[in-house]
C-alpha cells in the first residue's frame, strides 16, 4: 500500500533550497504532499529525505540531480529553477570574472536544467510544470544591478520562448520576479527591514511565504492553463520604483 501512495506522488526538484526562498518553497512543496528532491551547493543546508548536493551551473551534475529523482518511486512532475547568485557592482568597472560566474549559474545552469527536466517529463508521457525564479531587477532598474537584472530579464523572455518547445508536450513553465524579501541574507543588514517598509507600497517587504505561495500556484492545477508568464511578487515597488538610499 505504501508503494502504491508513494509511486502516485509527484516529485518536485527545487535548487537553492538550503535556505531562504527555496527552502520555503521546498517545505510548502512537501506539506502538500508532494516528495520534493532538495538541492543546494551547500551540502551542510541540506534538510529532507531526499537531498543532493551539488552546483547546477554544471551540466553534468543537473545530469545526475534530474537521474537521481526519475530514479525515486513517483512522478517527476516539475522543477523550481531557484538556484542564483547576485552581484553588485557598477557597471564601469564590473569584472569579466564576476560576469562568468552569473552567467555560469543564473543564465546557463537553469536553461539546461530546464531541458534536462522537460526531457524527462516528455519521456514519461506525463504533464508538467517548471518555475523559474527571476528578480524585479529584471524589470526595474536597480542601482550596481545591472549584470544581475540582465540575467534576470533574460530568463523572463525564456519563459516566453519556451512555451513553443514545451506547449506540444503539455509542460507549462512560468516565472516569479521577487521583490523585497526577508531572508536570512537580508535580515543581516540591520536596515533592510526598515528601508524596504518605507519603499514598498504595501508597507513591509515579502515574507519567504509569499513568495513559495506564488510558485506553488504556478506548479499547481489551479494554474493548469496559465504558461509563458511571469509574476512579480513585490509589494508594488515596480509601479513606482524608488531606489534605496546608497
């Protein structure tokens, strides 16, 4: 009987979920019942059953993250592109070697992380749903934003793209542009709570909730014939868009 159950399960994978929004995500992922495969480059973050450490801005390890959850008794039904790193840094003397490391991760290891997934959903015949995590930086203009934010408009427009090659196929694949949100990262500047109270429309910045509720619609069936779109998540910052104090 618990085979059973567990063969109907369908299997998630979240990258960057050893803490912050994609720890939420992974955690609300799981409280619905799902099994969700967890993964993180910091191996010492990693909480759940069903864990794997390792950097999806390579290619063969997104090889070995998609093979391990295809190999766990269940349906793999999605993924949470989460996995990124921001830099700052102005535009007039940002170095080639930080812009490497942003595209290594944010541009090249979703983009083939995504079609590792798709592939193996396309093989079982089943449908789909992919999430990537974008940034309201890749909407806005952002002060020492400007190599991150053109990631993150970048991966705005492959969700676009993408509805082409993954329509025919039923997999849908949608995006959520995070604003302001508190994390365990940004709870460390002592004034980020404050400043963002004080820029946002709605007053606070974002919970690590609002954000994974957001995905998790995406992933759901109520979203069953939304694809291609992307949701900002941000308090109505990009309506008016105030900068920080630097």
């Amino acid at each position: 009987m618990l085979l059973e159950i567990l063969t109907k399960m369908n299997i998630y994978i979240v990258t960057g979920a050893g803490q912050g929004i994609g720890h939420q995500i992974a955690k609300q992922l799981m409280k619905e019942g799902h099994l969700v495969v967890v993964n993180d480059i910091n191996a010492g973050l990693l909480h759940g059953a069903h864990t794997l450490a390792g950097d999806v801005s390579s290619p063969l390890f997104i090889k070995e993250l998609v093979a391990y959850a295809t190999a766990l008794p269940g349906t793999l039904a999605g993924c949470v592109c989460n996995a990124g790193i921001t830099t700052f840094g102005s535009f007039w003397d940002y170095s080639p070697e930080s812009m490497k490391s942003l595209l290594d991760l944010n541009i090249q290891g979703t983009f083939f992380l995504i079609q590792e997934v798709a592939k193996a959903i396309r093989s079982s015949g089943n449908p789909g749903s992919i999430v990537l995590t974008s940034s309201v930086t890749g909407h806005q203009a952002h002060p020492d934003l400007a190599a991150y934010g053109m990631t993150k408009a970048a991966l705005n427009q492959l969700v676009q793209n993408l509805v082409t090659d993954l329509s025919p196929v039923q997999i849908r694949i949608n995006a959520v542009s995070p604003g302001a949100t508190m994390t365990e990262r940004t709870e460390k500047d002592a004034n980020y709570l404050k400043e963002w109270s004080r820029l946002t429309p709605l007053g606070k910045p974002a919970d690590v909730e609002d954000i994974a509720e957001a995905v998790c619609f995406f992933l759901s069936d109520k979203a069953k014939h939304i694809t291609g779109q992307t949701l900002i998540v941000d308090g109505g910052w990009t309506s008016i868009s105030p900068p920080p104090v630097s």
